[in-house]
C-alpha cells in the first residue's frame, strides 16, 4: 500500500497583488461564499490564489513588454527574443514580471523557468486543474536583473508537459514586463552574470572594479523521485521507501576556486501534488510554489580574488544527496555593484573558518519506526576592498540547523513529520561610513502526517511555516526591523483506487501571511472548503 502512497506523492512533478497596505475585513460575501461551501470536492472549484501580497507599483509613467506567450504541451522549450521598451527611458524604478496561466482537463503539476540573456528570473510551478479549468497569476519584482533588460536578448522558457489521451492539460500562459520610469529607492546591480562551461566546471569572469557580489541559486528538490521529498529520506539502515546515504540532511554550498563561499539551507517545497493529496492544494499552493525564491549569498569578501579579471571556477552542489542521484537543480545568477570611480579594486580575503557539517540521524525500528535528525554547520568569512571611497571590510557568518522527526508504520500506511531548519546568516561591513550589521534569521517548518485506513480511505494533515526576521543596526542602533510570517494549514481525505466521482474527496486549507516593516503592514487570511473561497480577511 505504501509504493501507491510514494507514486501519489512523487507523481505531482515527476514530468515535470491593489496596494500592499491597506484595512479589511471578512466581507458579508465571503460569510457566504462558507455558508455555500459544498459537502465535497466536485468537478470545478475556485481559481488558485494565495495570501501573499501584490507587487507595489510607483505611480510613474509605465512601458509593457510581452516576453512569452505560448502553450506547453511537451518538453520543448520556447524561444523568443526580448526588445527594451520605448517610453520608460534606460532606469526604472520597478520593473514587474507578471506571469497570466490556464488549464484545464486533467494534469500533474510542472515546474518551469524562464530565463532572459541566459539568466533565471523566474522559477515556478503549475495549479493541477480541474475539467473545466483554472486560471491563476503570479507577480514578482525583477528590478534586481534592469541591467539584462537594457539591451536585445534571447529569451527562453519551459513548462516540461506531457499531453496525451489522459493527460489532457495544455498549459497556456502569457507573461510580461512591466517598466516604470525613474530611479529604484535602493540601487540595483550594474551587472547580472551566468556562469559559463560544463556543469562540472562552471567559471565566473567579474568586473575589476566590483565592490559587492551577491550570488542567487535557484535550487529546487525535484523530477519526481526521492529528492522532491529529501526531507523524508531515512539512512540507509532503515526499512523505508526513499533511503539516501546519512538520511534527510541537505545544504546548498557554494564554493570560489574549490573554496567554501556560503552555505544555506534549501526551502522545503510542496507541489501542488505533493504528500499524497491534491486536494489541499487545488486553491491554496504551498508558500513558494508559485514564485520559488532563490538562495542568496552574500560573496563580497571574495571580492578582492574575483577582481583579478580572471575566470573563476563556481561550483553549487548540494550535501547529503547520494552520489549518483539525480533530482536538483541549482541554476545561478550573479549580481555585481561596481565601483564607479575606480577601474580596478584591489582587496584580499582574510578569513575564512568552517565547522565540520554536523549530521546525525538516528533510526529507531519498532511498530512505529522513527528517523531523529540533529544537523548543522557554520561559516565566517572576511575580506577587505580598498574602495575609492576607503577601505571597506565585509565579514558573513552564516548559521544552519535542522532537527526533524520522522515516524511511519510497517507498510507506511502512517507517514509523519515534524521538522524544523534554522539559516541564520549576519553580514558586517565596517568602513567607508558607519559600521553597519544586517541579521537575517529564517526558519522553515514542516508538520504533517499521512494516513492511509484499511477502508481506503486517504488522509492528510499538514501544516507549513516560512518565517524570516530582518534587523539593521547601524553604528549600534537599530535602524530597520522586518518581519514575514506565512503559515499554511491543510485537511483533506479521500478514497483511493476508485474512480474519480467515487473518492468522496473533502478539504478544508488556511492560509495567513503577514509582513510587518519601515514600508507598512500587510496581513491576509484566506480560507477554503472542498474548493471554494470561505474566508478573506484583510487586517492592519
């Protein structure tokens, strides 16, 4: 009964908003929208949505631009060429990704990317549909990557899908760019660079003159086997279904000239087919779905190595995943700030101090066998640049530590855990100024079971956390403090191998994201039943 469970779970990607503040509450409309909810799943339900907040948008003139427009039906890629707008100048102060998607029929869930000049912008995942379709919308900033947007460049995009007699779902989307003219509050990168070569020997060329390097790793956990639920693997020793070496432990490093740069702790993604239950998912996606957000890493103190005019070799691997096995992947972009009065700046890298990866997971067989999981790892590094503005010293220390739980039944018919990972990361930059500090703290949470009765009968119970905390000090004193909280909660049964009109499906999904900083307040709960909308409620 377990392998019908695993290939449920694994099949969901194996083929492969208004102003941001604003007052509300629940609306008489959505007391009524709980009131209508019908008893169980039937053949439509509402639209895909989430609680996270639009993109704002200044009010300045504004340029569009069309980037793809295609329907996905197999694994070829869409090509296309990008051309800068007219009207909006050569700076913006926002530029806008807005992604328009539908389908309908039936389909597994699919990750896609689109890429422009070769760099990621967007990584996402697709709603599975029902027979009589839905439509949904992703917005992300991408002001960050202006400098790939100034000139003519190839544009290339993916939503890996099959489509046959039973796989009826063509997945149709339009995505655009939106310019608006003037300068962003905080200045973006002057440049955005890929990687070149092999993926077994990528090297990284940066401008002489850089003063910050930050590096962003889309990592994805993914492709339908063990990897899309690393988080559920178990050591080799134990009687499971996805066995992988140490067991769940994963790290997503980044290494300059075969030396460690940064460590970071992947997010736990869930696809809007994952843990054996669409269901959950058909309204509300699971944080990051949608928009997959990178890893960054703050490469600054390499600086001084990297401004020989050289190619450098840059490596992405992610620990703990067995040798051999396939299921990540870890494109890169890399964004440089230069300085504009000097042609090169020189600078050294001073410290670099590593633990050694703590990685202990403990299996214990028995009626309930059990996987106890105590991980982590530290890294500091420190360089200096001598700027044309003065000496400036970059120190990144970068924290992990993830422990889990995880319990499951003879024949897996239980399937449970409870885990927590921990990525906090403190950047200092002393010079040219006041000493400024920035401490980010990140916490993602995983808390769910899967049950599978003698009746058939299906049930998951699962409950997602992603926290970040962000706090500047400047010269000692607090200057910006942040908050994100997004928290998704899901019920949802039904019966397994019948036919579609006899599984009897039922769900009820939550949903709250709250963001609280110098910029305002955000806070919205949505809530759903059996697929339709039965809560929005707007706060602050």
């Amino acid at each position: 009964m377990r392998r019908r469970i695993v290939m449920s779970m694994l099949a969901g990607a194996a083929l492969l908003a208004s102003t941001l503040f604003g007052t509300g509450a629940a609306t008489a409309e959505t007391a009524a929208q709980a009131a209508d909810a019908p008893a169980e799943f039937g053949t439509d339900w509402h639209d895909p949505v989430t609680a996270a907040p639009p993109v704002t948008r200044p009010h300045t003139k504004s340029c569009q631009v069309t980037l793809a427009e295609h329907q996905f039906r197999d694994f070829t890629p869409y090509r296309g060429a990008y051309t800068p707008p007219r009207g909006c100048g050569e700076h913006w102060s926002k530029v806008v990704l807005r992604l328009d998607g539908k389908v309908k029929g039936r389909q597994f869930d699919r990750l896609g990317y689109l890429h422009v000049g070769g760099a990621e912008i967007l990584r996402t995942s697709t709603p599975e549909p029902s027979p009589e379709g839905v439509e949904w919308r992703v917005e992300k900033d991408v002001t960050r990557y202006g400098d790939i947007f100034r000139g003519p460049r190839d544009v290339e995009m993916l939503i890996g899908n099959v489509v046959d007699d039973t796989y009826t779902g063509v997945i149709d989307v339009r995505v655009t760019l939106t310019f608006y003219r003037g300068r962003p509050e905080t200045p973006a990168p002057d440049r955005v660079l890929t990687l070149t070569g092999a993926a077994d020997a990528t090297t990284l060329t940066t401008p002489r003159n850089s003063e910050r390097i930050v590096a962003e790793v889309y990592a994805t956990g993914s492709g339908g086997g063990c990897e899309e639920f690393w988080y559920l693997t178990a050591p080799d020793p134990a009687a499971y279904s996805c066995r992988a070496g140490h067991g769940p432990y994963r790290e997503v490093q980044i290494k300059v000239d075969g030396q460690l740069a940064g460590i970071a702790a992947p997010f736990p993604h869930v696809w809007t087919g994952g843990w054996s239950n669409p269901f959950l998912w058909y309204v509300l996606p699971a944080p990051r779905a949608f928009d997959v957000r990178p890893v960054e890493y703050d490469l600054t103190p390499f600086a001084g190595l990297l401004n020989d005019g050289r190619p450098h070799r840059v490596e992405v691997s992610v620990v703990g995943v067995p040798a051999g096995r396939s299921g990540w992947s870890a494109p890169v972009n890399v964004l440089v700030w230069r300085d504009a009065h000097r042609e090169h700046v020189t600078g050294a890298l001073t410290r670099s101090e590593a633990t050694d990866v703590a990685d202990s997971s403990v299996y214990t067989p028995g009626a309930e066998n059990r996987v106890d999981t105590d991980a982590g790892h530290r890294l500091t590094v420190s360089g200096h640049l001598n700027t044309s503005h003065g000496r400036v010293t970059t120190t990144v220390t970068r924290a992990l530590a993830n422990t889990s739980a995880h319990r499951w039944t003879d024949g897996e018919d239980t399937d449970a855990l409870d885990g927590v990972w921990a990525d906090d990361e403190t950047v200092t930059v002393e010079g040219a100024g006041p000493e400024r500090t920035t401490r980010t703290h990140r916490t993602y949470t995983v808390n769910g079971a899967v049950t599978l009765g003698a009746d058939g009968r299906l049930r998951t119970v699962l409950t997602l956390g992603d926290r970040a905390t962000v706090v500047r000090h400047e010269s000692g004193r607090r200057a910006v403090r942040s908050r994100l909280d997004d928290t998704y909660s899901g019920d949802a049964a039904y019966t397994v191998d019948v036919p579609r009109d006899q599984r009897h499906a039922v769900g009820t999904s939550n949903e709250r994201y709250r963001v609280h900083g110098p910029a305002g307040c955000w806070d919205r709960s949505l809530g759903t039943a059996q697929g339709a909308l039965t809560e929005d409620r707007r706060r602050c």
